[in-house]
C-alpha cells in the first residue's frame, strides 16, 4: 500500500510524539494535529491495515521499518 502525503504527516507525529513520550495515543496525535477525534481514528485504522503501525494497549508503535520512513521525513522537513 502506498503512502500519501496526509499518511507522512502522521507517521511524523508519531515519530516526534514517541521522542517526547514513552506512549502515544491516538488522542494525542489528534490534538498535536489540531485534527478532530474521528478523522484521527480513520487515519490510524488506514495506517494500521496497512501495516505501518500496530496497536497494542491501545497505544500507537510504529514498526521498525516504517520508523525508518518517518525519521527520513522528519529530516526533510526540519531542514
């Protein structure tokens, strides 16, 4: 499955929210965002069936390869 430009930002927010905390929820995607709860929701069921991030305790991970794509579009953006 190919990842569009909305996908990026998120795996992105991900990334940076993992950077200042050892968990992330969905909630604290959506308010860093400043996205509303049921477009959040979408966004991760759409990255998760997609096998970009896994679920557990209902806490948001992104696996170890896409990590790797987050932290290249991080880069990209801050320079």
């Amino acid at each position: 499955m190919a990842l569009q430009e909305s996908g990026e930002m998120y795996l992105e927010t991900i990334l940076v929210l993992s950077r200042k905390s050892s968990y992330v929820r969905a909630i604290d995607v959506g308010e860093y965002m400043g996205y509303s709860k049921p477009s959040v929701s979408r966004a991760m069921s759409h990255l998760k069936s997609g096998g970009f991030i896994f679920v557990k305790d209902n806490l948001l991970h992104l696996t170890d390869t896409d990590r790797a794509v987050a932290e290249k579009i991080y880069e990209r953006h801050c320079c």
